[in-house]
C-alpha cells in the first residue's frame, strides 16, 4: 500500500513540474520596442491618434504578430494599438 501511495505521489508531483513548463511556455509574448516604429500624427473622426505601416521594420513585423494573437485589438501601457482592415497599417491612440 504504500508504494502505491508513493508511486501516485511521484506521478503527481511529475504532472506539476510538467504542467508548470507548459504554462511558462504560453506566459510569454512577442517582444517589440514601439519607440523604434515610425508613427505618423493623424486626426481621425475620434480625434488624434497616430500611424505606422512600417512593413520593412523588424519591431513593426513583431507588433503585427502580437495584434494577430490579440485578434488586431489590443492595450500595451498607455496606447491602445488596433490594425486597419487592410492589414498592414497600426493605429494607437494613448489612452487615460
């Protein structure tokens, strides 16, 4: 009995430490420096906001990964960033 009990705990504790691997694995997101992306001031009917189609920069391809996983919508510190429908031009409008 009590190698069982033994043996089920080692098949636990097994779980765990894979478990924790795998949720460290989804924990991270695509790195990208938004001060090394050109943006262009632009009034819109919501007021200012600025954009970039910087589609040759390594940070800008890297930004429009991340959008893609956040479903083209997403807030990252003070900006809200969000892709237009033709999908290589970004928005981002600081937010309060």
């Amino acid at each position: 009995m009590l190698f069982a009990i033994t043996d089920y705990a080692n098949a636990v504790e097994a779980a765990i430490v894979s478990l924790r691997e795998h949720l460290k694995g989804l924990t991270t997101f695509p790195e990208w420096d938004p001060d090394q992306i050109a943006w262009t001031p632009t009034e819109g009917p919501s007021g200012p906001y600025e954009r970039a189609d910087d589609v040759n920069n390594l940070e800008f391809k890297a930004m429009l990964s991340d959008l893609a996983i956040h479903n083209g919508k997403m807030r990252r510190g003070p900006y809200f960033y969000w892709t237009f429908q033709n999908g290589h031009t970004v928005g981002r409008k600081k937010k309060a």
